[in-house]
C-alpha cells in the first residue's frame, strides 16, 4: 500500500506541476488575449476616427468647392453682363460718331450745308510748310485783271458742271 499511495502521491505532484504549468500557460494565454483585445480595440478605434475625419474633410472640400463654384457663376454672370453693356456702349459711340450723324447735326443745329463740287478749291503747295492763296484780283493793269476774272469764271464754271 505504501507504494500506492506514493504513486498515488506522484500523481498528485505531477497533476499539479501539470496543473500549475497549464495555470500559467492559461494565464499568458488570458494575457496574449487581453493584450490583443487591447491592440484590436485600439486600432479599430483609430480605424473608426480615420473614417470620420476623413469623412469630415470630403464635405468640408464639398462645400467649399460648392462656394468656389458659386463665386465663379457670379462672376461670370458679371462678365456676360459688362461684355452686353460694352457691346451696347460701343454702338452707341458708333452711332454718334457716324458721318452721318455729324452732317445732321451739322445742318440741324449750325446751319451748314454741304458744299458743292464749285465751291470747293484746290490749293497746290510747291514749298514746304507755306499756303499762299492770292484770291484778289490784280490790280496792275485792266487787261489782267479782266483776264483773271474770265480765267476764274471759266473754272468755276468747270468745276459746276464736273469738267477737269
């Protein structure tokens, strides 16, 4: 019986270095578990606020590229009106400053009319910078005189009825 019960006695030492070896063994187990539950929990709530502030910076480049879009709907707007009111403005300009326009107001409010073909004298400039324009008679003789107004009675006369 005795060594019955000192196997018995071996058993129970080794059940229990057995026991206290899977103790351990179960308690690092617990521990790897608890620590990666923490690595786990720590990285999916890292995951969690990445996605947020992720989230939060696309609507926030949203809305401002919505902003920005607006400003340059504006500011086009303001483009295509200015080119309209440049458009009208010139025409406007155009039309008072046509030839037109000018002899109108000319006659209307100056009271000039246009001047015809025989009223109209050529001056021909043989030295440079100086116009002279004789338009008396000489008063020399008789015979020059009467020679220059037939001469001038003669172009004017030309210039009425378009002759050269």
């Amino acid at each position: 019986m005795h060594s019955a019960a000192i196997r018995e006695q071996d058993e129970k030492k080794r059940f229990e270095v057995y026991g206290r070896k899977r103790g351990r063994e179960n308690e690092q187990k617990k521990k790897a578990k608890s620590f990666f539950r923490k690595i786990v929990n720590l990285s999916s709530i890292s995951a969690f606020l990445i996605i947020i502030l992720v989230s939060a910076f696309i609507v926030y480049n949203h809305i401002e590229l919505h902003e920005v879009t607006g400003e340059i709907n504006k500011l086009n707007n303001e483009i295509r009106r200015l080119e309209n009111e440049n458009m009208h403005m010139t025409s406007r300009l155009e039309n008072t400053i046509s030839l037109h326009v000018i002899a109108d107001i000319a006659q209307r409010e100056l009271g000039l009319q246009k001047l015809d073909k025989y009223q109209i004298e050529y001056v021909v400039i043989f030295k440079e910078n100086t116009i002279e324009l004789n338009r008396q008679a000489p008063r020399d003789n008789f015979a020059a005189r009467l020679s220059y107004g037939v001469n001038d009675m003669f172009r004017q006369i030309k210039e009425y009825i378009g002759v050269s």
